[in-house]
C-alpha cells in the first residue's frame, strides 16, 4: 500500500512538474508576440487614447486555465470632447484559452478590472462619453479578438452623470460578475453583484443613500435599440429582497421605464431606510414586527424635467407596530395600502393610502382608513372607530400648547378632513371637516396655562357641528352639565394648539348650561404658569373665549364661586353677537339679597373692551359685599367699617385695555341707600375726633343712609347727604379719591347731649353757629390722606357747597339713571328674536397702527358725546 501511494506520488509531480515547465516555455515563446499583438489590436479598435503606464506582463498560472495579459496603470480617455479619463484602472486582464497560443488566433474570453474608476455620462445634449469602440475593424481577418463572455469587477468605483435626464448615480462595485455575449450587440447578460451604492440621484431626489446593494439576475439587452429587459432580477439592499423585471428603453430624451416590482417579509423601519429623505420623515420614528409585504411599478420616462409614474401596493398582516416615543405599540395591525406620486409625478401629487386598517391598541380594538394626499402640504382624510387612550397616543401630536393628556375617547365612524398645514395657516382651518360621534371618559387636559379634570360627554359631529348629547364637567367641587350645538370648536382647537397660529377662529355656540355648583376657577383651569399670572385677579381679565364666540349661552347655576365671591340661582342669557356681547335678564342671589342686571360689552377694538351695564342691587349685606369683591381694590372704606344692607341702581361704564381693566376709566352713577349701617373705625370720621373728643365716633350706627354718587377720573364725588347717627348727624359732600385722599366738606350738628362737652372743650367760635333747635353746627373742611387729612374750620365755603348741592336736587343723575335702564330695554327689545345662523362667519381681525387709531378715534369720538359718561 505504501508503495502505489509513494508511485502515486511520484506520478503527480511529475505531472506538475511538466505542466510548469511547459507553462515557462510557452511564456518564454509566446510573452512578447502577445503583447505586441495585444496592444496593436486594442490600438486599432479603441476610438479614443489609451495609456498603459505600468508594465504589461504575460501569465499562465495567474489565472489557470486561462492564459492572461495584464496591463498595470491603464488610463481611456472619454469620446467627449472634454476627454476626461473614462476608465482609470490599476489593473486590467485579459484571459484567453491556452490552447489559442498554439492556433496563434487570440480570442479574448474574459476580462478582469481590479481597483478602478469608471466615470460614464452623458451631456447636456444627450451624447455619451462611453462609445470608444471603433465600429468596423481594420482588417478581416484578425490575430486578437475581444470575444467576451465574462467580466470580473473588484473594487471598481463606478459614477453615473446624466445631465440631460437630471440622474447622478455613485457606486462601489466590491465584487461583480457580468456574463454574457458581450462583445455581441444583442445578448443576455447574467449579473451577480455585491456593491455600495453611495448616491442614486433623481431629479435632485437621493433615493438610496449609503445603502448595501447585492444583485442576482439577467438582463436582455438590445444595443441597437437601447432596450435593456430585466428577468426577475433578485436584488436585496440593507437585508430587504426584492423582485424586479420589465423593460428599460435608453433615448436621447431620457429613459424610458416599465418596470414591476414586489417584496416580502419587510420591516417598516427597514422600508423607511431605502426612502428619499423627503418621504423618510413620515416613518422613521416607527419600527415593526411581522410580514409586511408589497408590489409596485414604475412606468414612463425619466429625464430632467419628467419623472415616471410611481404604485406601490402593500400590506401587514398580524404585525406589531411601535413609536419611538410611546410606551405602548400598536398590536395585530392588519391592513392593505397604497402610495402613488400622482398624475404630475411629484411630492404635490403623491399620496398614501391606508385601507381596511385594524389594530388593538392599550387592549382596545381600534380600525379606520386614512388617506394622505400632497406630500408638500399634506391633506389628510382619516376614518377612525374604537377607544384611544389619550394619554398613550399623545405622543404622535406634539404640542407645544398642551402638556398633558389623560383619558379615554370612543370614536364612532370619526372622521377629518382637511389640510394638515391648516393648522399653521389660519386661513385654511375653517376647511377643515369632521363628523361622526365621540364620548369622552374622565378625560383631564394640562396646557401651559390651565388644568382641566373629569371631562366627560357624548357629542355627533356633522359638518363641523358638534351637537352635545351629554356633557359633563367635574373639578373638585364643581360640576357642568351642557346640552345644545357648537360649530367651529375642532378648527378653534387646533389654532389653539399651535404656537404658531393667531388664534382667530369664532366658535358658533346654541348651548345651555345648568350647574348644581360651579365654581369659576374649575372651568377655566387652575394657573399652572406665572404667563397667566401677569393678568393678576385686580385686572379682572375678560376670559379669552369670550373672544372666540358667537351664539348664544342661557345658564342655570344654583351655587356660583368666583374668588370670595358667592351666589345662588345664578341665571340669564349671554349673547355673542359679532363685535358685541349682550348680558341679558342676568339675576342671582347674593350677600342675602339678589342682583338684576343688563348689559352690552364693546369688543370692536380687540385691544380695547368697552362695559355698559345697569343692575339694581336689592338688600344686600354690604360688608359681605365689600368682602367678596376685595372692597373693590381700595383700602379707604372695606368691609370691616361697613355693616348694612344696600338697595341700589346702578349705571356703570368700563374699560379694557390689552384685556386688564383700567380702573382709570371706570365711571359709575349710583342711587343707593343703606339701612341698619354701622360705620366703624372709619379713618376720615377718627379724625374728626382729635377735634370733638367724641369715642362713640369709633362705632357709628345709623338707621338710614341715602345719596346718588358718581365714580369717574378714579374719584368717588359724594353730593351733599345727610347721616343721622346714634352720635351726631353730618352733612358731607365731596370727593374720594381711589388712592385713598379725600376732598370733604362736612356739617356736622351734635345733638344736645354733646353739645356742652364740645363748648367747654374747643374755644373755637367762628366755625360754629347755633341752630334754632338749640344743636350746635360745625363746618369743617377735610383733605389729603384719609389715615391722616388736613382739617380746617371754613363755614362759608361748606355752607356754599351744601346749599348749592341740595339746590341741584341731584336732578341729572336722576335722569341719567332713568336714560341708562332705558337703554338697556331697548337693546333687550332689539336682539329679543335672534335666531343662531345655520353657518359662522369666519372673522379676520387686523391689529395693524391704522385700524388701531381708527378705533381708538371712534371710541373717544362716542364718549365725548355722553357728557358726564365720558372716560
């Protein structure tokens, strides 16, 4: 046995031995013939320069079977006129069959490019830089011919420029195998590929960027015609296989494709990363798990200005779909969809289609459809039913306006419709539609400003109506029920969630509100900024949706809170009614009496809000009044020195700037009277007593107290009164200034009780006079500081103002009351049989210099002519 293994031996290396030896031989013999034949045929049939700057070497072991001639450093110049360099290569072999040397007749069969750049392009006209073969050879019969069956790729850079079809392409061929009759006009050529294509460029459009490509296929080319028909080529680019075939048609104008092509088992994250970056945005913070699968086609001519029409039809079937920032997927997705980039072949026409979508989202079933058109300003039709946790779907709106969502809505055939740029183009919003039914289930709302809790309500959406079946609001202590229609609220919601829109949606409202208890502060949200908190509770800040409304709003609230302030049977209906807001047969229970009012505020000039109300005020607790309402933001007279009850009508007028009051502008006629009083620790009368020595002016009660005062310039003007007390009776007149400084001019006359007391006392005489009731009369004049003012004896100029006030009889407030209620019905009479209308207004409000000081003219030009109204 070990001899035949040792003759087995022996005979191999024989074998080899020869093989080498005849190799040497036929390379020392033939070398230098082929490679002066080689480079004379290839001279004779490049039409263009070629430049061999490293040696030329023969071989016949390199490449066994083969025979090679391997040229080092080969530069061919384009046909172009620029000749640029179309092929740079280290290395380039030429592989023929051994047996050739004996026939002397050298058919090159296969060719090998190692570590080159290939540049091919076509300019402006549509001329190639590639054609460098000559088109009939010098001599029929030839020594050397380029009969190639097959071309080996190895590190070979390879760019694409189409200037005239706007195509840029950039590849890094690792390694590549293309079979075929190449040297022949028509042939199938069989590819097997593994390359990195750093650009794919289309019109500007990088479709495949840095993405790994293999290829596995034939193509049936026709040189004669530019036709290039693709088999069911395999190609898999970042681990996703594809199928493609069809036909492309090369043209001077362009290409022309007609191509099909299909795909399973994919992943959308992985889909994603083949797309533009214009289409990426829309899936790359989504990953999938499960089969999506699709097919597709590309048809029509691509050139600089054309691009090819685009249908991709795809599907999911079980498959689990995640967010990038939720915390919760969407599982057993199923659905069939489409994208298509439209009749123009471009972003504006694309579209995108999800059909038959169904999911089960936080343990819900949730379906729907959704339609994407116009990639540019995207228009989205979407149909959705089931129970969406607010909370866990946020995350797929961002909003810079709301915080924080929580709850739950049931969508019943929802659907909306409209541009989604809408939203940030305000002309756009009242496009948009919506319909179907929602219920809302303890759903809380956070924006930057407010906080909104227990939120519950059915509601049907028609048209961009919503029609309120059931509405109930629950904070804290308070409770809303409201029943009625509102039109324009889902366009009014979206400007107010984004920063970027001015707000100026009108919201169309029908509704009526009954509350068993409301306090104000639980529907409008508790503070959650200091933003909110530069409108401080002094501005009284009209609510910003008054702004927003129009319609009409009857409520029924049996406890009302507002601050410090409480009432029972709160009723009346509120009228928004394009620049102005009526307050109509306003009524309610408070501080143990009860309120009527009327009234009609001006918000014309966004910037300026003008108040006319009249109300009558019947026994009141005045102290409890002063009370809730933080004694009116004053210190001079508050609830700790009155005690009371008022009966009052009041005309009041206010004023609004950039939405705080300006109490510089309030004016107010009042006829009031107060019964059972009790004036107590009242600083202007305490002073009186550094004079008179009377402590019983500590606590002052009187059994009655009556007077018409007049509040403007941020001045309370008192009219001569009188006040009979248990202490002594005054007759005051004068001024009370907001700042707390006083401008009096007082009577007083003390009853005989008191009158020996202040004669042994004072040894003023001239400020005094005797009445013929035997009471003696001080008149006394009062300014400055009301902690501490400046008082003098003048008895004539008191004497003058009181006789000149009860000469008036105060006849002009009395008039103006009378005027001022009257008004008030006549609005009432006007705006009685107003009706909602079927559709809102859309209202663009400027708030440029010019329509500024217009307005600001018309509203001083009305108050001037109101006399005694003006501000």
């Amino acid at each position: 046995m070990q001899k035949k293994a040792s003759k087995i031996f022996k005979i191999t290396t024989v074998i080899l031995l020869t093989l080498l030896l005849t190799g040497w031989i036929i390379g020392l013999v033939f070398e230098e013939k082929i490679k002066e034949v080689a480079v004379k045929e290839l001279n004779n049939q490049l039409a263009t320069e070629a430049k061999i700057k490293g040696k030329i070497s023969f071989s016949v072991f390199s490449n066994f079977p083969y025979a090679s001639i391997k040229f080092n450093n080969v530069e061919i110049k384009e046909t172009l006129p620029e000749k640029r360099n179309l092929l740079v290569c280290k290395k380039i072999s030429f592989l023929f069959n051994i047996w050739d040397l004996l026939k002397t007749n050298y058919s090159i069969k296969k060719i090998k490019f190692e570590d080159g750049v290939l540049q091919i392009r076509k300019n402006a006209e549509g001329l190639s830089n590639y054609n460098i073969f000559k088109t009939t050879g010098s001599s029929s019969k030839k020594e050397f011919s380029l009969t190639i069956e097959e071309a080996l790729l190895s590190n070979i850079l390879i760019s694409y420029e189409d200037v005239h079809s706007n195509q840029n392409y950039f590849f890094n061929t690792h390694s590549s195998i293309l079979s075929g009759n190449l040297s022949s006009d028509n042939f199938i050529l069989n590819i097997e590929s593994d390359l990195f294509c750093k650009n794919l460029e289309l019109n500007g459009v990088n479709y495949l960027p840095n993405r790994s490509i293999t290829l596995n296929g034939s193509l049936n080319i026709d040189l004669s015609r530019n036709s290039y028909r693709i088999n069911d080529t395999k190609i898999t680019i970042e681990d996703n296989r594809f199928l493609l075939s069809g036909t492309v048609l090369s043209e001077l104008k362009g290409a022309g494709l007609d191509l099909k092509f299909q795909g399973n088992d994919l992943r959308i994250e992985e889909i994603s990363a083949l797309l533009p970056v214009q289409y990426r945005s829309y899936f790359s913070h989504f990953k999938s798990k499960g089969a999506i699968h699709f097919n597709g086609s590309i048809v029509g001519m691509i050139s600089k200005n054309l691009n090819p029409k685009v249908d991709i039809y795809f599907g999911i079937n079980n498959g689990l779909l995640s967010h990038d920032k939720m915390n919760e997927s969407f599982q057993r997705v199923n659905l069939t969809g489409k994208f298509s980039n439209g009749a123009t072949r471009s972003l504006s026409s694309s579209s995108l289609e999800l059909i038959n979508f169904s999911t089960v989202f936080s343990n819900t079933p949730v379906s729907g459809s959704l339609i994407l058109k116009n990639f540019l300003h995207p228009y989205l039709d979407m149909q959705l039913n089931g129970n969406v946790s607010l909370e866990k779907i946020q995350p797929l709106f961002p909003s810079n306006y709301i915080t924080a969502l929580n709850g739950t809505v049931a969508l019943q055939r929802f659907f909306f419709r409209g541009n989604v740029d809408g939203i940030t183009r305000s002309v756009n919003l009242n496009k948009i539609e919506a319909g179907g039914s929602f219920t809302l289930q303890d759903v809380s709302v956070t924006t930057k400003t407010t906080a909104y809790n227990q939120i519950n309500g059915s509601f049907d959406i028609n048209n961009n109506q919503i029609s309120i079946n059931r509405f109930n609001f629950k904070a804290r202590e308070s409770d809303l029920d409201v029943d009625g229609t509102i039109n324009n609220f889902i366009p009014y919601l979206i400007a107010s969630m984004n920063d970027s829109v001015k707000n100026q949606q009108k919201i169309g409202l029908n509704v009526k509100l009954t509350s068993q208890h409301l306090n104000w502060s639980d529907l409008v949200g508790t503070k959650t900024t200091d933003e909110t908190k530069s409108l401080s509770s002094k501005d009284y800040p009209i609510p910003t949706l008054f702004y927003a409304m129009t319609g009409s709003v009857t409520g029924n609230i049996e406890k009302f809170s507002y601050d410090r302030f409480n009432a029972s049977s709160l009723h009346g209906t509120i009228l928004f009614l394009g620049n102005y807001i009526y307050f109509n047969d306003m009524g309610m229970n408070a501080e143990n009496g009860n309120v009527t009012a009327n009234g009609k505020l001006d918000i014309t000039n966004v910037n300026r809000n003008l108040l006319d109300l009249t109300a009558k005020l019947d026994g009141l607790n005045i102290s409890q009044l002063f009370y809730e309402f933080n004694n009116f933001d004053q210190t001079a007279l508050t609830d700790k020195n009155l005690k009371g009850t008022v009966t009052s009508e009041v005309v009041l007028q206010a004023a609004w700037d950039e939405r705080k009051f300006n109490k510089s502008k309030l004016y107010a006629i009042a006829n009031m009277s107060v019964e059972n009083g009790e004036l107590n620790d009242f600083e202007p009368m305490m002073a009186l007593g550094k004079f008179v020595k009377i402590s019983e002016l500590r606590n002052i009660r009187f059994s009655k107290l009556q007077n018409q005062i007049e509040i403007k310039n941020e001045k309370v003007f008192i009219p001569s009164m009188q006040i009979f007390t248990n202490a002594l009776n005054v007759q005051l007149s004068g001024t009370h200034a907001f700042n707390n400084t006083i401008d009096y001019k007082v009577q007083l006359n003390l009853l005989k009780l008191l009158t020996s007391k202040f004669e042994k006392s004072s040894v003023v005489t001239n400020a005094t006079e005797k009445s013929t009731e035997g009471f003696l009369n001080l008149y006394l004049t009062m300014t400055g500081a009301a902690s501490d003012p400046l008082i003098q004896y003048d008895k004539g100029a008191v004497k003058e103002k009181i006789t000149s006030d009860l000469k008036n009889e105060k006849k002009e407030f009395k008039d103006v009351l009378k005027k001022e209620f009257d008004k008030q019905e006549q609005d009432k009479g006007e705006i009685k049989d107003w009706q909602p209308p079927a559709e809102i207004e859309y209202m663009e409000f400027e708030s440029d210099t010019i329509a500024s000081e217009v307005n600001n003219e018309k509203y001083h030009h009305k108050k001037a002519k109101k006399g005694n109204r003006q501000f």
